[in-house]
C-alpha cells in the first residue's frame, strides 16, 4: 500500500458560529477547487485519542443523504482536524426563525425535510444527539439539511446509545429518569426544534429564565414533571393538529413518543387545514396575522389601546379600497392573551 501525504491549502475566512468549547466554524476558501466551502476546526485536544480525529467526518460520510450535510473531505495539522463541507449561503434554520416567524406550511416543509436526514440516520443506528436549529442548515435550494455529528453515536447491541453531553435546552427527561438513550432521543429534540420554528427561536430560553431556576436539581425537575417546555404554548396560527404531533414527541415517557421518526413525519404529511397565515409581532403590544390570496390579503390585528386590548380584521384588495371583516373587530380583553385565543379562534373557523 503506497501512502501519500499531501499538502492542503484552506484560506480560513469568516468565523460563523462557535460549536463547542473546542471548535469553531469557518467560512474558508479551497483554492484548489477555486471554492467557497465550510469548515469545522476542532482542537485535538477534544479527542482522548487519534483514532477519533476523523470520527465525526466519517459518520457524514456514511449516511450520504439529500437532507444530510454532505462532507468534502477532511484533514488535520499539528493542533486542529478541519472538516470541509459545502457551503450554504442561506446559513441555518436558527438564522431563518431569528429573522421572522415561520408559516405552519414553511414549518412543516423544513420539518419533514429534516426529519428525512434523520430518519435515514436511523436506519444506519446511528444516533444524532444534537438536534437544534443551529445543526439545521437550508441549502441553496431552500430544503433543510442536518448538520453537526460530533455528538452523535451508533446503537450498541441492546439498542441504546450513551450521548458524551447534551445541549442544555433540548436535554430529555430520561437523562434523568431511565439514563438510557434511543432513536426516542433524537424524536424528543426534534419536537423541541419544531416547537421553536412554530413559537419563535427564543420561546425556550424565555420559558426557562421565568422560572428562575438556582441548581440542576430543580432544572431535572422542571423537565421531568413537565414544567418545561410549556407543551400547551402556541401562537395563535399553529394548526391543533401539529400541536398535537409536537406533545407526542415530548412525551416524558420515551415510549410514548412516536415508535418511529417515520411514523412522525406520516402525521405531519397529513396537515393540511390554516397553512398559510404570516405572523408578525410589530411591537409587543401591536400583533398582525397575515394570509394572502389571488385577490387580496386578510389582515387580523392585535393591539392594546389604552388599557384594553382589541382585535381588528380587514380584507386588503389589489385594486380596492379595504374593508373591515366585522365579526373580528373585538374589544374589552383584559391581557394579551385573552385577545390572541380570540384569534385563535377566528383562525380556527
């Protein structure tokens, strides 16, 4: 066997993200492919030893799937393994839910096409581990890709698989009921990264400061008594139906979660009512839903005058003037949230 080592040039660019203690990401030019690419940079001393510097960039290699980030190559020098992967102008899904909130239509697109990556992996067992918006990316045509294998682990004989670490917002309950990990796993993190896509990117981190939590013994509580995430928190426009899917998926009990991520992605193929509504929060007091069709957009308002809050709706034509949808111009709500059930509501009927 001839070995043959090479000389590999990458100009190091942008840093986009921080992925752990020990690893950065990087956009990078290979002049040797004249390219724009993506690179993992990651500390040797992450690895206990040199048989895992390659071990994330081999399980991409291995699950090769339109929905899975796909690995150019890989390659170290004498402090750093570097892993190349396509670059996506688009950035991530967490970067898209930053921006704007998401149609339960646009939810359920980026949903099914993760979960597609997922599912594959599945089929290999192999693990993810480290489901999140920031490890969904949308390629350039517009579908999004799973990202981020270093946590990720294969099943041992008996079915289960022992994660090194857990993200701390997406940590499942049985990390401290059962300390036995499974496909189930990765089905919890999933239904918390569609839980965000329909409540907005910072719902958790919300959720989880109001409770004011001091030790990690009241963290594992919250967790698995329920408390957190708020399961029964939606924005007004979220189909019952996808609520329903997403409750399934972050059953406390693992076995109540669906038996499969296929079986998940069946459900939501059959979502089909209230698609298309636009949510927009103008201020925290002034909310506007909005739903366009050939002829013009239906327009649901929410906003507090004085100390009321107050629902308003409209039909916007393309070649008229507006005029008001009466049975949704409310009034006399005493919160917020009173107003957005009563959108709810409208929506539903």
């Amino acid at each position: 066997m001839l070995v043959v080592d090479t000389l590999l040039t990458l100009q190091i660019e942008e840093n986009i993200g921080q992925e752990g203690r020990n690893s950065e990401v990087h956009i990078a030019t290979d002049p040797q492919l004249n390219a724009k690419v993506v690179v993992k940079k990651v500390q040797k001393s992450e690895f206990t030893n040199t048989a895992e510097y390659f071990s994330e960039a081999q399980k991409l290699y291995d699950v090769s799937h339109p929905n899975i980030m796909n690995v150019r190559y890989a390659s170290q020098d004498s402090d750093y393994v570097y892993i190349v992967m396509d670059y996506y102008k688009n950035g991530s899904l967490n970067k898209v839910i930053q921006s704007r909130f998401l149609s339960a239509r646009e939810i359920i697109k980026y949903s099914l096409e993760f979960l597609s990556g997922i599912h594959y992996m599945h089929s290999k067992n192999m693990i993810h581990f480290d489901l999140k918006p920031t490890n969904i990316l949308i390629n350039d045509a517009g579908k999004a890709v799973v990202t981020d294998f270093g946590l990720s682990k294969y099943l041992n004989e008996n079915g289960f698989a022992q994660p090194l670490k857990l993200y701390p917002l997406h940590v499942p309950p049985e990390t401290f009921n059962f300390g036995q990990f499974s496909f189930f796993t990765d089905i919890y993190q999933a239904g918390l990264t569609i839980y965000r896509m329909c409540n907005g990117n910072l719902i958790l981190q919300q959720q989880l400061d109001s409770l004011s939590i001091r030790d990690n013994k009241e963290f594992a509580e919250v967790i698995t008594r329920g408390i957190f995430p708020k399961k029964e928190m939606y924005l007004p426009h979220i189909p019952e139906k996808l609520q329903k899917i997403i409750k399934k998926a972050l059953a406390i009990d693992p076995t109540k979660r669906y038996e499969t991520v296929l079986d998940m992605m069946n459900e939501l193929s059959l979502i089909d009512h209230n698609l298309d509504w636009y949510y927009n929060e103008i201020t925290n007091e002034h909310s506007v839903w909005e739903k366009e069709n050939k002829t013009h957009v239906l327009q649901l308002i929410v906003k507090k005058i004085e100390s009321e809050w107050i629902t308003e709706g409209y039909k916007i034509w393309k070649d008229k003037k507006p005029t008001k949808v009466s049975n949704w111009h409310t009034h006399g709500y005493s919160n917020k949230e009173s107003a957005f059930e009563a959108v709810r509501k409208f929506l539903s009927n």
